[in-house]
C-alpha cells in the first residue's frame, strides 16, 4: 500500500492504557489492561485533518521488541517529520508497521476514520463475526455461551487448554445439549496449549461435538509435527501464531506448502498490516486454504479499520471482530454489535478527546 513516505508531516504519539470491563482468561494468562500507542499524523498545509494509527504490541507474542518500542516510534515521528520515512526502518516492528499504513490510509481518505468507503461504513452492510468465549470457571464459561447465544451470535469461538482438558470436554458437552451443531457454529482456540503426544488424542475426543475447526493446537514452530497432526485430525485445523513473524513471501509459501493447514487465521497487527496480511491471502487461496481475519484486542480505532478492510476482501466466513466491547475506557465509535455481527453507525460520531487531549 505504501512503501516509502517523501511528503513532510507532523507527525505525534500517544500512549493510552485501556482497561478490562472485567479480568479475561486466556491460556496464556488473565489480562485486566491493554497498552496501546496511537500515531497521529497531519500535513503541514491542513493540520486539522488527522490520521489516527494504532500500534498494539502483545509483547512475548508479537515480534516487536519492547525495550525500544517508544524509542522507535520517536524515530517514525521523525523520520515523517523530515519527509524521509520508509517502511524497511520498521520492518523488525509489525505492529509499528501497521500503526503508520492505517494512519496514512486514515490521512488519505480525509482523516475522518473512513479508510475505505464500502457499504459497511454507509450502514448498508454488516460482518458476521464470532462470539469470543474467554478463559475462566465452567459456570463463567457456560453464562458466555448462553449470553452469546441470547445476543444473536451463530458462531461462538471458545478458548481451550487453560481449565483440566475433561473439565473443558464437560462443557462442550453441555453445549451440543443445549444447542446443537444446526444452530450453532463451534469453533476453538489452544494457542498452542497442546503438546505432540498428546494432540492427537484430544482432537479425536473433540471431534465428537461437531468442531468446526481449532486454531493452534501445538505450539509454533513444529512444522513436522502440525503437519503429521493437519493430515490425521477429524477435525480442521487452522494457523494462527505459526504465522507470526514470518515476512518473507518465500517462507510465507513454505509454511503453508509443508503444514497444509485447513485455514489461516488472520492477525494484521502482529502480522505487519494490510499489505502483509493481503500477500497471506493471495497465496492462501492460491493453494486453496481459507481464511478469515481477527483482531489483537485492539481498541476501536484498530478494530475499526481491520473492519472496514475486510469487507474490501469479499470473505463469506465468520470474521474474529467482536472485541470492542472489552474496556471501560474505549474510544466511543460508530462500532457496534447487534445479532452476531459488527455494524457502523454513519450517525453517530467519534470521541477522540482521549487521544488528542
């Protein structure tokens, strides 16, 4: 989308510390905050219209180191500054990488948040998107089912590998009673939770409670290993974390080649944006695999502009977008999510005075 940046801005950012509605459980942990740094971009000539950019690291899973980030971002600011920024000086910080290309697709179309004008931003359009389900105690995970469920969603995505594995088998059991496979679409995410003895058992124990796929069951980096598991699972197995960190297209086309997974799925923040994760489809379909896109519990300015993007890409699935709704202190947007999908209100407005203050 962009590569080297010549025109001179003035160019800022800002650290702002989102907090949990409540502590969520992954695998990896409870999380009750989420720091993101947001660029803010204007031209020299019209400095009312901003480009909002957000950059939000999962530090231990996205690549960017954590000890220079700021120290980085300064030097993004002023590299625009000085009409000299080319993306090749953040090529080590994906998320960096996709703050700026949101913020100049921002600039770009006006500054208004509308990167790409599409029937979704008109109001015409809405996304359907899966139901997160976090980690935490089988009565808390069963109230989010229901909860989910009551609120419209057809496709509920549950995190597995942090409760005993027959403790998270009594759920799913509990689930298919409740609401079979005709009405509800069940997908689960391990991070990685499982390990290569044991894997394939517990895809045959799953299988019997009509997944319709599980991201990542093993650990990135096994490529052998996930491959042996994509030939033999009753169940679809898609890519996540493997993913990340993997820029070159040559490798890009390797890991697919050699795992055969049945799907990617899609992070732009930690994949390095737009751009990036646009060469990821490409060769996906090229051989076949499909794909959706999710979010990186982004605030709403990320979510919405990996919104708004993916409705550009035609994807009939499900996409992993309901997570606007995680933190007391978001940004107010048009966002909102009604009957299991993601819609845009054109009458309602942006509050950035969080972020311009």
């Amino acid at each position: 989308m962009f590569e080297t940046v010549m025109e001179k801005f003035q160019a800022e950012w800002k650290k702002i510390v989102f907090r949990f509605k409540r502590p969520s459980g992954t695998s990896r942990g409870i999380l009750t905050v989420r720091e993101s740094w947001f660029l803010c971009i204007r031209r020299e000539d019209s400095k009312d219209i901003i480009g909002v950019g957000e950059c939000a690291p999962l530090f231990g899973l996205s690549r960017d180191p954590r000890h220079d980030f700021e120290d980085q971002l300064m030097r993004v600011c002023t590299k625009l500054n000085q009409g000299t920024f080319n993306f090749s000086i953040i090529d080590d910080y994906p998320t960096i990488k996709f703050g700026v290309e949101m913020a100049l697709q921002d600039l770009a179309q006006g500054g208004k948040r509308l990167l790409f004008v599409t029937p979704f931003t008109s109001g015409f359009q809405s996304i359907p998107i899966n139901g997160l389900v976090w980690v935490g105690s089988s009565d808390f995970v069963k109230e989010q089912i229901s909860n989910k469920v009551e609120e419209g969603f057809t496709c509920i995505k549950m995190k597995i590998g942090a409760l005993p594995f027959e403790e998270e088998l009594n759920i799913l059991r509990w689930l298919r009673s409740e609401y079979d496979s005709t009405l509800i679409e069940l997908r689960v995410d391990a991070n990685g939770a499982f390990n290569t003895d044991d894997a394939i058992t517990k895809l045959d124990q799953l299988s019997k409670f009509d997944i319709h796929s599980i991201e990542q069951p093993l650990p990135s980096g096994n490529w052998n290993a996930m491959a042996r598991l994509c030939k033999r699972s009753p169940i679809a197995i898609g890519l996540d974390e493997e993913l990340i960190g993997i820029d070159e297209k040559s490798e890009k086309i390797k890991v697919l080649t050699e795992i055969a997974p049945h799907y990617i799925i899609l992070k732009p923040t930690l994949l390095g944006g737009f751009s990036a994760t646009e060469e990821w489809i490409d060769i996906a379909d090229s051989m076949d695999i499909s794909w959706w896109i999710t979010s990186a519990l982004e605030s709403n300015i990320g979510l919405n502009a990996l919104a708004q993007w993916s409705v550009t890409l035609s994807s009939s699935l499900p996409q992993g977008l309901g997570t606007g709704q995680l933190y007391a202190n978001n940004l107010s947007s048009p966002l909102k999510i009604y009957q299991g999908t993601l819609q845009y209100n054109p009458k309602m407005k942006w509050d950035l005075s969080p972020l311009l203050a």
